[in-house]
C-alpha cells in the first residue's frame, strides 16, 4: 500500500475525529473538547501536507529517485490535486464564541469532504490520470487557489448556519492569487500564441476563467449583506475546486 494512501486515511481520519469533537464539545458547552477538535485538525493538516508533498513530488523527474517508496499508479491526477487542497482547507486558529461553538465543526468540514473524496478515489481509481501528466504550475497553482477557497468555504458555512462573522482574508487571499493565475495564463497565451482564448486546455481555461468571475462577483457584492456574500463564497470556492479537479 502507497504511504500516501496510508497518510490519506490517516488524515480523513483525524479530521472526522475533529469535526465529532466540535460538534460533541458545542452541544456539551466543554470547551476542551472544541479545543482537542482543533489540535485534531492541525494533525490532520500535517499529515495531509506531507503527502501532498510526496505526492505531487513523485511525479516530478527530479525527485523521483528521492521518494521511490510512493506508488504513482493509485494516485491518479486530481487525487493529487484533492490532497493538497485537503491540507491547505485545515483553519490556522479557531475563533468562535462559546454560544456557538458547536459551530466550529463545520470549519473543519470542507477539509473532510475533500480528504474522503480523495480517499474514496484512491480505492476506487477508475479512469486516473497518470500523475506525471497532471504535475504542472498552472495545476499546482489551481489546488492551492482551491485549498483556500475550501478554507473560505468552511468559513462561510459557519456564518450561513450561525450569521456570525468570519475570517476574511482567505478568501481576499484566494481572489487575490486566482486573478494572478489568470493574469499569468492569459499572458503566456498571448506570448505563445498572441491570442487571449487560443488553447490547447480549453476546459482548464474556461475554468479558470469561471472561477475568477464568481470570485469577482464574490469580491464586489456589498459586504453588509452577509449571508449573500457567504452564499457567493460558497457558489465560488466550488467551482473553484471543481476546476481544480476538472480533467482536460
């Protein structure tokens, strides 16, 4: 069995253990138990990161040589893609008053669905995308726009649920990276072929073109209106990670 699968299970693992605890711990009042949610969550988020390294790394010529014990043929591309944004959906703190604190659960929520959904893939392969062939900026770039906007995402349930307010800057961190990687896209296009929408990844493309559109809309919707700015959030950060995962 591939040690990426093994820290994939691992880490799905931890992290239904911290959203069991979140929800245990809120509806208890115990706050040790939300906390022991949270330390859950950041194991879960180590482990993830390290196979997401050793993950995206085999497929790389350079390091093969250096990570022989990971077995590419069970990971196919957007398996790849599903860890690292697994690990990087995992929130830094945990800020949530008492009176909700049930509520902390659901941060931690979007992280599980993707690490199970990578999990599931893996047992399950079907068609997979050899790994090698799915290694490149543009698709590295994608999974760490979509892991934070799986992070914005958690935060945004939350505050749907709850009305409560929220973290802001991943999703300024996410807008602001996928403008850049659209910028740069758009660039190399003009540069190789001196045309905006000549490509031979048409689908990735007009993902990335979709994604940056609603995270525009995200951006500019009047921020007085919470729960319509979460649910925009929510509408943007998925297809955001559906493109992250989207093959060509």
């Amino acid at each position: 069995m591939s040690v990426v699968v093994i820290l994939l299970g691992l880490g799905c693992g931890m992290l239904l253990a911290a959203v069991s605890f979140g929800l245990w711990g809120g509806f208890q009042g115990v706050w040790a138990l939300a906390r022991g949610a949270h330390i859950a969550a950041w194991g879960a988020a180590g482990v993830l990161v390290v196979g997401a390294l050793l993950g995206w790394g085999s497929g790389l010529p350079a390091l093969e040589s250096l990570i022989g014990v990971v077995d590419t043929g069970a990971l196919g591309g957007p398996v790849l893609s599903l860890i690292l944004m697994a690990a990087l959906a995992v929130p830094l703190k945990m800020n949530v008053p008492r009176k909700v604190l049930w509520s902390c659960a659901l941060l931690y929520v979007p992280a599980w669905a993707l690490a199970l959904t990578a999990l599931v893939r893996i047992v399950t392969p079907g068609a997979a995308i050899p790994s090698r062939d799915w290694v490149t900026p543009v698709r590295f770039s994608l999974a760490v726009c979509g892991g934070l906007g799986a992070r914005a995402l958690g935060q945004s349930l939350r505050r749907m649920v709850t009305g409560a307010s929220y973290v802001a800057w991943p999703g300024e961190l996410t807008y602001g990276l996928t403008t850049l990687l659209f910028g740069a896209v758009t660039l190399v296009n003009l540069w190789q072929r001196g045309r905006v929408w000549s490509s031979a990844d048409s689908v990735l493309q007009g993902g990335i073109v979709g994604a940056w559109l609603a995270w525009s809309a995200d951006w500019l919707a009047p921020r007085r209106y919470r729960r319509l700015v979460a649910l925009l959030t929510i509408a943007a950060s998925l297809l955001l990670i559906l493109t992250a995962v989207k093959p060509a």
